[in-house]
C-alpha cells in the first residue's frame, strides 16, 4: 500500500460504523467512507472539535450538517503546495487527500528525468496531480469536464505559487480531447487519469469504466511520446482490484521500457491502522 503519510494538514483521527473523522487544517469534519465496515472505538459524534457532518440519506445522496462556525473555504497545505477545500456535494471536500501518495512519486520521477517532462492528466478534477507536477518542473495539460473544478484548479495552482508555470486549463470531455489531440500529432510524456465508474458526455455518451477502461488506456498510448516517463490510473471504484489495473497498464504499454506497479492507496490514522482509499496502477520509466 502507497501511505500518504506526510500530511501535516490533514489527519484522519478516528473511524469506524462507516464514518471517518478528520481533521483538515483547523476544521474537523465526519464524512461516510464506504471502506470503513468496523465499528469505533468511540462516539465520533461528540468529538470536541468536530465542525460538520455529511449526513447520509436513505433515497441516496444527502447533506451537510454544520455544528460549529467554521469558514465557508479554507486552505490546507502539503509542504509547499496548497489547496481551497470546502464542503461540497456528495460529501466531498474538493480534494483526495490520499493521493499525496502519488504525488511525490510522480515529483520524484520528473526531477530525476533529466530532461523536460510533459504530463496530460485526464478526469483532473480540483488538481492535485497538476500542482505537484507543476511544482517539480513539468508542463501540464489539464484536462476535466467539470467547469468549476477545472476553475478551482487554475486557483489551486495560483495558491501555490505556480501561475508562471506552463499549464493549458481544458474544460472538455476527456476522450474526445485526447481523440483530437492524436489527429494534431502532439505527445506527452507521462498520463495520468482518474475515471469515474460511471459518467455521462455533454452529448449522451455512456462511460462505464469496466466497460470502457481498457479502450481507453489504450487509446491514451497514441499520445505518448517514444519514452515515456510515467503512465498513472487511479481508481475508487469499488471491487476493482490493483491487478486488474497492472493487467490493462501491462498489455497496453508493451513495447515500451519500464514497468508496472500496482497497490492500493490508503491514509494512516491516529487509531494504527491504515485506512484504504482505492488503487493505483502505474507504468514507470525509471532506468531500470
């Protein structure tokens, strides 16, 4: 498993009864995680400090209880990288804290490259990925649907010093992006993804990522350039195995030299045990 554990701004305290309690900078929130099936040790419900709670529905969905003051928005710091959270629909926060994890993998690879590294990251949401490759010397193609995530990402990348770095902000359907970006003959030297399980085009189109995945990814290696440095899938869909993402990215990225990882991607709490928070797999260029 790939920890993120070098958050100083970020804390799970407790969980259990499929809850998760945690601490974002100085605002502690209670959010429902599908992974947690134990029970807790404690009433998380009373937790001191505690500010709000995402309170499930029964008809799906639901709503953010508030039981504290507490800012509309906020920042949260990863070393020298910065983010704006806040509460948001379907308990979300705007950003995964988890993948932390991946980002200093991915920092770690660019700055050892040794030569400029160009990164397309697809379904980018908010932009964590983006921020981090940034911050180590990539160019960045930021790719999402989501208007308003692709907007918080332009902000999150300001908040971080980053604004002179070179990044394209593209607010499109992913496929259909990378289908043009092939006709234009242009190359990347690493790809990062994060597709929904489920997901509807502006026109209709159906996405189905056990359905669409392979396709994808396979579609995704026209992009890349001769020697690619990294190839990333994040995954929370539920059930997926990490295998299955070593299987795709294995047949796939034939031909090209390096090799695959995959793991499951998880948060350490203050309970000792490591929450997990999906899979990874990932194609790397590193020497070897």
């Amino acid at each position: 498993m790939r920890l993120a554990d070098k958050w100083s701004d970020y804390k799970v305290i407790a969980t259990g009864d499929g809850y998760k309690l945690e601490r974002w900078g100085e605002v502690t929130l209670l959010r429902p995680d599908p992974q947690v099936i134990w029970h807790s040790s404690t009433d998380m419900n009373a937790y001191p400090g505690l500010n709000a709670k995402y309170r499930r529905s029964e008809t799906g969905g639901g709503e953010w209880q508030y039981l504290k003051k507490m800012p509309q928005e906020w920042t949260v710091s990863y070393g020298q990288l910065k983010f704006k959270v806040k509460p948001m629909g379907f308990k979300h926060t705007g950003l995964f804290p988890e993948q932390a994890a991946n980002w200093e993998v991915m920092m770690d690879l660019i700055k050892n490259a040794g030569r400029p590294i160009n990164v397309l990251n697809l379904f980018a949401y908010t932009g964590g990925a983006t921020v981090a490759c940034l911050s180590a010397g990539a160019s960045v193609c930021h790719v999402d649907a989501a208007k308003g995530m692709v907007e918080r990402a332009g902000e999150n990348v300001r908040l971080s010093g980053l604004k002179d770095r070179p990044v394209r902000f593209i607010v499109d359907d992913c496929m259909k992006f990378v289908q043009r970006e092939i006709r234009r003959g242009r190359r990347y030297d690493a790809v990062i993804m994060d597709p929904p399980s489920y997901g509807r085009g502006p026109n209709g189109e159906m996405w189905k990522i056990e359905n669409d995945l392979f396709d994808f990814v396979k579609l995704c290696t026209g992009v890349l350039s001769d020697n690619p440095l990294f190839f990333l899938i994040n995954s929370y869909t539920t059930g997926l195995q990490p295998a299955v993402l070593k299987n795709i990215l294995t047949l796939t990225m034939k031909g090209y030299n390096g090799r695959v990882d995959a793991y499951e991607v998880g948060l350490p709490t203050e309970e000792g045990i490591a929450l997990p928070c999906g899979a990874g797999g990932m194609f790397i260029n590193d020497g070897k």
